[in-house]
C-alpha cells in the first residue's frame, strides 16, 4: 500500500486506475472477456465519495409493522391469543416481516401456537404482503395484493379475497400479483381469485389454495401441496421436482399447458389424495367463502373427475420405494410378535 501511495484501506476503494491488467490467453471461459466497462472510473468531483461512506436510510420507522408489534406484545412475549384488524395501502410493503422477525429470535421456526397473532387488514396490499410469515400468525386481508405475497412464507397463514363493497366476480379477476409464494418453505394461503404469473414458484412446503393463475404455474417446485380451481398459463409445472399439484381441468385441456418433462398427470382416485383435495377445497370455502369452492363441494361426486394430479415423475418413485420398505417392515415386525 505504501508504494502505491496509499495511507488507508479505504483510499485504495475505487482506485480503478491503480490496476494492471494481464492478457488470458490459453483459457477457454477467460479469453475473449472485456471487462473494459466494469473498471471504468467516471470522472466525479473530489467532494464525491466513491465509496460506502454514509447508511443508507430505508425509512424502517415508518413501517406499518411498528404498529403490528406494538399491538401483538404481549402474544409475542406471552404466546396470548390476540386479534385485531389493520387499515394497508400499497404503499406498505413486506408487511409481516418485521414482526415475524420477532417471533423468530424468540422462538425460531417453531413460532407461535396456531393463530396467535389474527390480523384483519382491509384494503390494498403493496409487493411482499406477508413475506417471511411466521407460524402462529395469521393474516386475512378483505381487498387485494401485489406481487410476492407470501414470499419465503415461514409457517403463517394468508387468506386474501375482494372487498365486500366489490361487484367484480373473484374468480374471473386477479386478486394478488406475481410470484407469490416463492420460496415459501411452510404455512397455509388461500386466495379467493385468480394469482399472476410464476404461482408458487420454489415452493418446498406451503398448502396453497387459488382460482386460477398465469404462466409458469408451480415452476421449480420442490414441495408442498397446491390446489388450482380454475384456469392455468402455460408451461405449468416447470422444473416441478417434487410437491402435488391438484388442477381443476374443466375443459380437459390442461395437458396442453402443462409442461411434463418432469411430471405425470393422474386422475383424482386415491382415497387419501380424494381426502386430501376436499379438506384443502373445504378450507378454502371456511376461510373466503369462495362460490367456486362451494359449487364445487356441492357437487363432489360429479365434478371429482375433472380434477388432475400433477405429480413429478421421480418424487412418485421416491415415496413409492418409501411406502413399499416401510409395508415391509411392517410385515417382518407383525411377523417377529
């Protein structure tokens, strides 16, 4: 450094210019790269810093969470029941976070009993509605979301559906955005209309329940469960390696949209995936009163048919290997008393 003229370390950030350069010659990823445009040093007045100098104010202080704490203390610090309900605009953003933060440092993934913390929000939700969402909270909101609703949900619950006041049929309009529920690892969501493009992508272990979504549907999924009770986009299930998808096909083209280089389609004939499906479509219709879930329940036998397993190829043949070791054990241990 004292060579190079330099007192501190922090003299030496940005100092493009006191760099030499070696031609790469005989390796094939390196030759041919020009990083010409990622050393270039804009000319900029001395009085400005060219490095980290000052925090960056992200305006936590406001946030609507502050609020959520302060009315969810003593279920955070007490684990006693508490319910309440909360105006939100877009312009409120990852709410949820915060106080999931909370309960994580005290209680880790394991959270709080279920339903703890009930929070009833009534309006429009900006991007990240309920983002990183801790078990024991449980988050209905009467209006509508943007994107990311759910993203990295952590064991809370999600219920959103239209505003009372609404004229619009839900099951024809979109009710959250894109991208919701990505990397969710754990909880419940139940959406009363349509969801945007990339539903559930990198789901590992959310349940979630909706009338319809965009493109991408189910993408790179790893887990959990999904209940589709309308219309999908394209190229669902995606990279889909592991989770079960339940479709309502009632038009018998899903398989058109469907993307099966990694899953097969079953119908709904196992008792335990029939069970399954119409707990799942029960509470969904508890939770939103959703005429869709309530047309469907009312007509089970009927429209069960219509319904399709979307289940990836390799997952099956791991949980069958499973069940087959685990009957064989059984037999050997019945045996052995």
């Amino acid at each position: 450094m004292a060579e190079l003229g330099f007192k501190k370390f922090e003299d030496m950030v940005g100092r493009v210019d006191m760099l030499q350069s070696q031609d790469v010659i005989d390796h094939w990823k390196a030759g041919g790269l020009d990083l010409t445009n990622i050393l270039h040093k804009p000319d900029v007045p001395k009085d400005v810093p060219i490095r980290h100098v000052s925090r960056q104010d992200h305006g936590l202080e406001k946030a609507l969470d502050n609020k959520l704490i302060e009315s969810s203390l003593e279920a955070i610090e007490n684990k006693v029941a508490t319910s309440f309900d909360c105006k939100i605009r877009n312009i409120n953003r990852t709410v949820g976070t915060m106080l999931s933060s909370e309960i994580a440092r005290r209680y880790g993934l394991a959270g709080l009993p279920e339903d703890c913390i009930d929070i009833k929000f009534h309006g429009s939700a900006g991007q990240s509605f309920g983002a990183f969402l801790a078990n024991g909270i449980r988050f209905t909101l009467e209006g509508d979301a943007n994107d990311y609703v759910g993203k990295g949900l952590s064991g809370g619950k999600i219920i959103i559906y239209p505003s009372k006041k609404s004229s619009f049929v839900p099951e024809e309009n979109i009710i959250v955005g894109n991208v919701v529920l990505y990397g969710a690892i754990l909880g419940e969501a139940y959406f009363r209309g349509i969801a945007g493009e990339r539903f559930a992508v990198r789901n590992s272990g959310a349940t979630a329940v909706v009338e319809g979504v965009g493109d991408h549907g189910c993408e790179y999924m790893t887990g959990g469960r999904v209940v589709i009770l309308g219309k999908t986009g394209r190229n669902f299930a995606a990279g889909m390696s592991g989770g079960i998808a339940y479709v309502w096909d009632m038009d018998g083209d899903f398989n058109l949209r469907c993307n099966k280089e990694l899953v097969e389609l079953f119908p709904v004939e196992e008792k335990e995936d029939i069970a399954e499906l119409k707990n799942l479509i029960e509470k969904h219709y508890k939770y939103t009163s959703s005429t869709v879930a309530k047309r469907i329940l009312d007509n089970w036998n009927a429209l069960l048919p219509q319904f399709l397993k979307v289940y990836p190829r390799d997952y099956r043949l791991v949980l069958e290997e499973a069940a087959r070791v685990k009957n064989q054990v059984g037999e050997v241990s019945s045996k052995v008393h």
